[in-house]
C-alpha cells in the first residue's frame, strides 16, 4: 500500500505551532463564482450556506425536494464538510411553476440568495474561493509569524493536493490498486481512486522540483500554465517578458496530471518528470489506460493574504484559485495535526 508522505515544503519546517477546525466556523470558505446570472432560464440558483454537511449530501437533498434526478442538480466544487461553506447549487425546474424552497430546511443549512439562468452549473465553473480560518493555540512571536506570512505572500506556495484526496491512511490510494488489479468499482468510488492516484503523483513531481529549487521558475521545455486557466503553452525560450510574466505570477511552471498521450514537455522538465513517477509503475501505467495527460501548475498564488494575531489565535484570510488547497497553505505556516 502507497503511503503518503510530509511533502517537502518550501521553507524549514515552521516553527509556529497550532490546532485548526476545532469548530466549523473556525473554517470557512465562500465561493467565488464570476459571471452574472440572468435572471431567467430553467434553471434555480440557490446560493447555500452550509455547516458540518457534504456537498453530494446536499445536492442530493436539493434534488428530492424538487422532485427531480440528483444529475439534474449542479455545484462548482466539492466543499470541506467540517467547515462552514457558501457556494452555489442549480437545480432544474420540474415544470414552469418551479420550486417552493421557502419550505426546504436541513439542519445546518441555509438558502441566503435565489435566481435563475439558463444553464446548469458546472464543475469547475467557480473562479476560486475566499478562505477566513483560525488557527488555535499559536504559542509564537508575531515576529515570527509575520516573517513567514510575508513569505508566502510574495512567493506563494508549492500547489500541492491536500492530504484529504488520498483519503484516512491512504485508502483512496488503495482503491486506485485495486481498480488498477482489476476490480471493479462504482462510478463514484473510480473517479475517487483516479484522483487519488493522479494526485500522488503530481505531488512527487512537484517535491522534486521543490526540492531543486525550480518549482516557481520557467526552465526551457517547459508547460507553463496560465493563473487560474486550464490554458498551458510550451516554453521554448525563457525570455525576459515571460520571466516578468513568472515573477508576477501571471504564469506558473507546470506539471504532470498523469494519463494517456505524450507529453508536450521536453529536455530536462520530461526526464525530471519520468524519474518522479519512476518508482510507482502500478499507478502511472493505469492512469494511462484510464485518462488523458493534462498540466497543472506547481506554484499556488495567495491573493488577498491578511492575518491578525490575537491571544494565541491566527486568524487568516485569503483567496485561492480553483482547485487550490488552503491546507497546502496551511502547512507553510504551522505545524499541525490533522
């Protein structure tokens, strides 16, 4: 079984010491989705605060309130359960008349803003989050706090995926062997185990450039991604604009999603890459009868960082793009257990 390592981080281990999510409101993250809706159209948009609940729990909830198939309800992006979460749910209208949701209550949920447009919500169609999270019992110098938050808000952090994708104990790890032996699983528990398996593997690229010091900078043969996009071009050439273009985070060097197809990096960047994925055959050769090879960015900008520091409590604002883990941030900070 495939344990999952203390990814290298960016700097020394930190020395500042805490606790997070010792309640749900000490963790909240708020969608950020960036288009207008129009008012009109099949489909009801509700914006939902959540507290302690799954997001497929409450789509599923969303969906027999209104009558209707759970694949007719839409959400952006899966939110943590131990937390509080706003985002956005679309559910199909049954007929013109709609939906009473006055009358929809769970425990824990509330209904904050309705509207209407015409088409379902899609994955990944959220620009990002907004994170607020305290973090408790921080027995550190605000010198010392201040030095690592200015840190991070120059230079980001290594775009890691959280430790909550590969599962308690690696499990989701373990479900991408046995899909990978042979047995099969249920929709849900396959795109689980193929996350887990692409994930791990993107993280050790990325701990190999961490380690070589080349995670935030362009080298030749390179994908670089642009921020916030799934657009990625090949560098050929590191020129100067493209080097202010890095230094601004306006682009970010890339790394393997793993899957089927060839790769569109090359030189030193391919190699690196091959030599990181190396020693898990089992889980490089399955993603590559499974799924196509994409990129994602190794270096995670925080925007909007701001801190307070008030009686051994960190409280800590920031945004992130999709598909950022604040805990990959987190861990940049402080010392934790999860």
């Amino acid at each position: 079984m495939q344990t999952v390592p203390d990814w290298t981080r960016l700097h020394e281990a930190p020395e500042i010491q805490g606790h997070i999510r010792q309640s749900a409101s000490d963790f909240e993250v708020t969608e950020v989705l960036d288009y207008a809706l129009s008012g009109d159209g099949e489909h009801d948009y509700l914006w939902l605060e959540k507290r302690d609940a799954n997001t497929t729990w409450i789509a599923g909830k969303l969906a027999r309130h209104a009558g209707i198939r759970e694949s007719d309800v839409g959400f952006a992006g899966l939110k943590d359960r131990n937390a509080v979460t706003r985002q956005w749910f679309s559910v199909r209208r049954p007929s013109s008349a709609g939906t009473d949701w006055d009358s929809f209550g769970l425990p824990g949920v509330r209904i904050l803003e309705q509207a209407r447009h015409g088409r379902k919500l899609r994955r990944g169609a959220h620009s990002g989050n907004k994170f607020r999270i305290a973090l408790r019992g921080v027995d550190a110098p605000a010198t010392t706090v201040n030095e690592r938050l200015d840190l991070i808000r120059v230079a980001g952090v290594p775009n890691y995926f959280g430790a909550q994708r590969f599962g308690r104990d690696g499990n989701n790890l373990q479900l991408a062997t046995d899909l990978f032996a042979g047995r099969r699983l249920r929709r849900n528990k396959r795109s689980i185990a193929l996350s887990a398996a692409r994930s791990y593997l993107f993280n050790h690229i990325l701990q190999h450039r961490v380690r070589e010091g080349s995670w935030n900078r362009l080298i030749p043969g390179e994908c670089a991604c642009l921020d916030g996009s799934n657009s990625i071009f090949v560098v050929d050439h590191v020129d100067q604009e493209l080097q202010k273009r890095c230094e601004n985070m306006d682009i970010h060097p890339g790394g393997a999603l793993w899957g089927r197809g060839e790769s569109a990096c090359s030189g030193d960047i391919l190699l690196l890459e091959q030599s990181a994925v190396a020693p898990f055959e089992e889980l490089k050769k399955g993603l590559e009868t499974q799924m196509d090879q994409s990129r994602r960015a190794l270096r995670l900008a925080v925007r909007d960082l701001q801190w307070e520091l008030d009686t051994q409590t960190l409280w800590l604002e920031f945004r992130l793009t999709r598909g950022g883990y604040a805990t990959a941030v987190l861990r940049e900070i402080a010392s934790f257990p999860l």
